[in-house]
C-alpha cells in the first residue's frame, strides 16, 4: 500500500474524529446552556408569582455561577507600606499574625485577617475622601475603584475586588482623632486572588431567595440585586476567602443571600 496515500487518509481521519470531538462538545455545552436558561425562567416564574411583577434582567445580569476567590497575606508588600508611611520604622512580630511598625511617624499594625490599624502623627491636607483614597494610594494600598462614603466626620472606603464586586466587609474608617490621622479596618493589599471554589447556580439562588422570602412573609417584588463579595478568614497562614453573596433589595429593606450555600447572611463578620 502506498504510504503517502495511508498518511493522507489517516490523517483524514484524525481530522474528522477531532471535528466530531469539537462539534459534540459545542453541543453538549449549548444543551446545558440552554436547559439553565429554562431552568432560570421557571424560578423567575415561580418567584413572579409570589411577589409580582419585577425585572427579570436584575437577576440574569448577575450572572450563572460566581466564584470563590482566595487571597494570601502579603508581608512583603506590608514592609513596603511601612516605609511609605512611617519611613524607617521598627518591627515588632507579636505572634498571633500581628505585625507593629513604629516610627515618630506614627505607628502602623497588621493583622490576620486583612486587619489594619494606622496611625499617623499629622494632620489630614485637605478634605473629604479623596485626601484619605490618595494618602493610601500612594503608599500601596489597591485603591482602584473604591467606594467612598463620608458621614459623621469620617469617611468609610469600601474596596472592590479586580472582578469589579465591592467586598461589603473589607473596609477602612479613616478620621482624625486628637490631631492625629487614624485609619482602622480591613483591606486586601493582594488582589490578585486564586479561585477556590464555585458558587450555587443563579436559577438555583432564585428558589432560594423565594423560599426565604416567603420564610419572611416578605410580599414586595425585588426592586434592586447586586453581587457582593464578603471576606472570611480560613483560620490558617492569614490567608482569605472572598466569597459572593446576593444583595436584594425588596419593599425598602436589604435581603442577603450567601451564593454558595443560598442561606440568609447571618451576623457574618470577618474573625
């Protein structure tokens, strides 16, 4: 047999098989699509029945499975932050993941957890949010895309994770206090996360959301639904889980489901 021909038609083949592959996977892929497109419009249905008309788009706009994200405590980047802000300072390790800097500069704390505590011996220059969001800028905090909120003389800065989500409980409260800056919170000074795991389905987090709304007597469409992320602590190296949550807004009031077990937040802070 000719080999140049027997090349020829195998290779034929191996084309063809691969082809098949592609065409069956597409397949597979449009079919599961389209089998939670149904899925999600009967959870709405289901949903439209209880609380009346609502936009649909509120929930298909957040997407079909969030991800977990994973974060790791940076100490390198904290000693580069020191020195942006104290100068040349001293280090305390005090065991239990906490870390002093101090300088007459005044003095900086971190801790597992995403913790922050600073204190600077000055005065803020000039007013408002955008003195804190470049102060922190400037000496390595991510800042891009932070929320800022000012109320009572302080100013409450909320980050945003590089997906775009705002971490609802990652937050600095910047204020002076006896002439002093003083900045305390929790902030990610690493965001380039790991994934570490998925969340439930959107159809899925419909029917939870309906059940618990009902859990709740709660009878007012859904006016407003925005993903969020919330960090916890794992409880090992200092590193830290982002994980995404619904935030529904119906009849006035704030409802927030965890998208990955479809349980009602309760109480849940970053220990």
């Amino acid at each position: 047999m000719d080999w140049k021909k027997a090349k020829t038609i195998l290779l034929l083949v191996l084309l063809c098989t691969n082809l098949f592959m592609v065409c069956n996977l597409a397949w597979q892929v449009s079919r599961v699509k389209g089998q939670q497109r149904q899925a999600m419009n009967e959870a709405l249905s289901l949903l439209r029945q209880e609380v009346g008309d609502f936009d649909e788009d509120l929930f298909r706009d957040l997407g079909t499975q969030p991800a977990v994200y994973r974060f790791e405590r940076d100490r390198q980047k904290e000693e580069q932050i020191a020195q942006a802000l104290l100068g040349d300072s001293q280090r305390e390790d005090e065991g239990g993941g906490i870390t002093q800097f101090r300088s007459q500069a005044g003095q900086l704390e971190f801790r597992s957890g995403g913790v922050v505590e600073l204190t600077l011996e000055r005065q803020p220059e000039g007013e408002g949010a955008a003195f804190y969001r470049d102060l922190l800028a400037e000496a390595g905090f991510p800042m891009e895309g932070a929320q800022a909120d000012t109320a009572g003389g302080q100013v409450e800065l909320t980050q945003r994770l590089p997906n775009g989500h705002l971490a609802a409980n990652c937050v600095l409260v910047c204020q002076q206090e006896q002439g002093r800056i003083h900045i305390q919170g929790h902030w990610l000074l690493h965001t380039d996360g790991t994934k570490a795991g998925e969340g439930r389905r959107s159809y899925q987090l419909v029917m939870d959301l309906r059940a618990y709304l009902l859990q709740e007597g709660v009878s007012d469409p859904p006016e407003q639904a925005e993903l969020i992320y919330r960090l916890r602590n794992t409880g090992d190296t200092g590193s830290l889980l982002a994980e995404p949550f619904w935030s529904v807004t119906a009849g006035g009031k704030e409802y927030i489901l965890s998208a990955v077990t479809g349980q009602a937040l309760q109480n849940v802070e970053i220990a």
